[in-house]
C-alpha cells in the first residue's frame, strides 16, 4: 500500500468545487438546479480577449515564456496599477502565474512552517487554512463579523500579532461576505503594520474591479510604507470572466522575487504564451464588455438583497464587492450544512454553507449573484416555498 507524507492529511479543499459536482450530478439525473454556488462570472470572456489568445496560437506562440512572465504583459500590469492607483511599480516585481492561487499557495509555502503563525480571515476563502495547515504553521482566524458589515477591523488583526507571527492574510473585496474595508481601517492597519517590517501580508484583491455603489476598492499597494513587505494577489480570473483560463498575477517585494520566480520554475515553469496575449489584450483593449458585466452585477446585488431579505428567516447585509451575499440563516433554526442540504435537494437551488469557510461562517450560507437575474428570482421563490 502506498503511503503519502503524514502532511497530506493536514491539506484541506474548496467545497465550492464539491457543491459544483453534487449539482452536475443533479442535473444530469434530469433535476432542475440553479447554481448559485459557483464563484465565477456567468458571462463569457470578452471576443477581443479570446481573439488576441486565438492570434497568438496561430502566431506560433506555442514555446515557453519566461518564468515571469512575458515582459510587455508585465509592463501591461504596471501600467494598469498606475492608472487605477496611481502607483508605480516596477515590472520586475510582477510575476504572472496560473490563476490567482498559486500566488497563495507560494506566499504561505514561502512564510508557513514549524513555529510560525499566520493571520487569515474568517470566514475566508478556504485554500487559506487549508495551506496554513499543510505547513504545520499555527492557523489564527481572525472573526470578520456580521456586525462591522464584513469589514475586517484593524485592531482585529494587530491584536493577535505575536513574535511568532509571519505572514498576515488579507482579503478585500471577500469572499464569501462581499465585505469590503474601509479607508479608516486601512490606514490604521497600515501604520501599526508598518513597525513590524519582518511580517509579510498578502492582500488578496482579485475581486478589486467588483465594487458598486459608493463603495470604493483602495488597493494596499497605495500605501509605500509596507512595500517591501507586501505581496499583492490580482488577476484575470473574476475581473475579466477568465476562470478557466488560469492567468494571475502578483506584485512582490524586490526581496521576494528570487524567491518566487524559482517556485514558479520548480512548478508550473510559465503561464501558457497564448493565455498571456489574451491577459494583455485585456488589460490595453477596449473595457466596455467589463463595464457592461459590473453594471448587471450590481442591478443583481441589489436585487439579492432584497430577495433574499424578504424572507422573514433570513438576515442579509447589503454587500459592498464581489459577486456574493452571505445571509445570517440562524433564524431557520437550520445549521449552515442543513440548509445547504435542503435547499440543494427540495429546492433545486446550489448555495454554499458558510462553515466551508471557516468556524465563523457558522449560521451563514453564500449565495453567487453570479446568474442570470431570472434565475435568482427564481431560486429565491423557491427557496421561499421550503418555508
Ligand atoms: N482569492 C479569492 C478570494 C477567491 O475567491 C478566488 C477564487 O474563487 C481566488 C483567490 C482564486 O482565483 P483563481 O481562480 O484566479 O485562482
């Protein structure tokens, strides 16, 4: 019998994927099931960009790229943050990588192991603790509450700072709350964070573009105070209906870039060259495709949150970003899998419980916004009629 390394069993998973399968399944059987599980754009990736990858396959561009990256995608990058933030950085610190999770799994490889502590939001995307444990560092959650509308409060995070603390995870716009944090709090955590220049943070903000409302995304990069500690997570993925293209990218400290370039060769070697000069294509194309996805997004955000605090059960507060709610269902006097069961089963309807997101997502369930307008209304009336 085979035996993996004793650390296999300490690698956890996203049930998101779990839930997507159960409903296929489903649906084969001949059920009828509206996926508001799936955290990916239900639109499809814009004809230029698609173009731009389909030009470049019958260009040639079949061989390796550099390990980084192309280099006039990088420079893209870095023209694309000066234009948002009206930063500069430089291209060597950008390291283009599949998806937005490599850069995770590298950042918490890089800062993980025996004896060190990393901060990471819960509830929180799930690849975070799962590769917290695979280290053998010790997990510190920190609670992002219902109360502070999902935002994460800087004292939260300072307070469990101790010697043994490497790497602190932050992420805004979230998954699954769609919170987003304020500038107060930003700039609190900043000038705390900034004394303690041996501690890394990743600031995971591939749900950057997905902000409505008043609501604005200010980037940890618009802070030079903690560039030499920062890692900046973005990408293609959720802005640019991408997911399966696998295209992401990171800003490094200068420190860390030897670091991570070396990971990428010793892993994936290169994003595929095609999938390059579509993330190019995006970046310096036309955005009217985008624009047009952000608005539908959040004519849908607000209708979610109607909807679904429409029933008297549920508790839902308005979220800021990303393409997701999280209502309180403690009301139901249903625990978050119960309700993930039964609405999946009697309802047809795929949502996502909030504990696959960590022990704060007790009493919570993630609902993707990412469907058609119809289809949500229709999931909501029938989860309606469970009641
Ligand atoms: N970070 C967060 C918060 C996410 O929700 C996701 C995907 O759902 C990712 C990163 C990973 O993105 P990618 O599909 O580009 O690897």
């Amino acid at each position: 019998m085979l035996q993996v390394a004793k650390k296999m069993e300490r690698l956890g998973t996203e049930s998101a994927f779990e839930v997507l399968a159960r409903a296929q399944k489903l649906s084969q059987q001949g059920k009828d099931i509206i996926n508001l599980g799936i955290g990916q754009p239900d639109f499809k990736t814009p004809g230029n960009i698609v173009e731009a990858g389909r030009k470049a396959l019958k260009d040639g561009h079949h061989s390796y790229t550099p390990a980084n990256g192309l280099p006039e995608l990088r420079e893209a990058v870095t023209f694309d943050l000066k234009r948002r933030y009206q930063v500069d950085v430089d291209a060597e610190n950008v390291i283009i990588v599949p998806g937005g999770k490599p850069t995770m799994f590298f950042s918490i490889v890089m800062f993980g192991g025996q004896n060190s502590e990393i901060i990471y939001p819960d509830p929180g995307f799930p690849i975070y603790s799962s590769l917290i444990n695979f280290t053998g560092s010790r997990p510190v959650p920190i609670n992002i509450k219902e109360s502070n509308n999902f935002s994460f409060r800087a004292d939260d995070i300072l307070e469990k700072i101790t010697p043994n603390t490497t790497l602190i995870i932050i992420n805004s716009p979230a998954n699954p709350t769609g919170g987003v944090t304020t500038k107060l709090e930003l700039d609190k955590f900043v000038k705390e964070i900034s004394k303690y220049p041996s501690i890394a943070i990743l600031s995971d903000e591939i749900y950057s573009h997905m902000v409505y409302g008043n609501t604005k995304h200010i980037s940890l990069l618009e802070y030079p105070e903690i560039r030499d500690q920062l890692i900046l997570l973005d990408g293609w993925s959720k802005t640019y209906a991408m997911t399966g293209w696998r295209i992401g990218y990171a800003v490094w400290p200068k420190t860390l870039v030897q670091h991570v370039t070396r990971l990428c060769i010793n892993s994936h070697s290169c994003v595929n060259a095609a999938t390059q000069y579509a993330g190019l294509e995006a970046l310096t194309g036309s955005h009217n495709d985008i624009c047009r996805m952000l608005e539908e997004f959040d004519q849908r955000r607000l209708m979610i949150h109607k909807e679904l605090n429409s029933i008297p059960q549920f508790k839902c507060v308005m979220p800021g970003g990303a393409f997701y709610a999280f209502p309180n269902i403690k009301g139901t006097g249903l625990s978050s899998e119960e309700a993930q069961n039964l609405f999946l089963n009697e309802a047809g309807v795929a949502t996502i419980a909030g504990t696959s997101f960590g022990n704060a997502g007790r009493g919570y369930l993630r609902f993707s916004y990412a469907n058609s307008a119809s289809n949500i209304m229709e999931a909501l009336k029938r989860i309606r009629k469970v009641f």
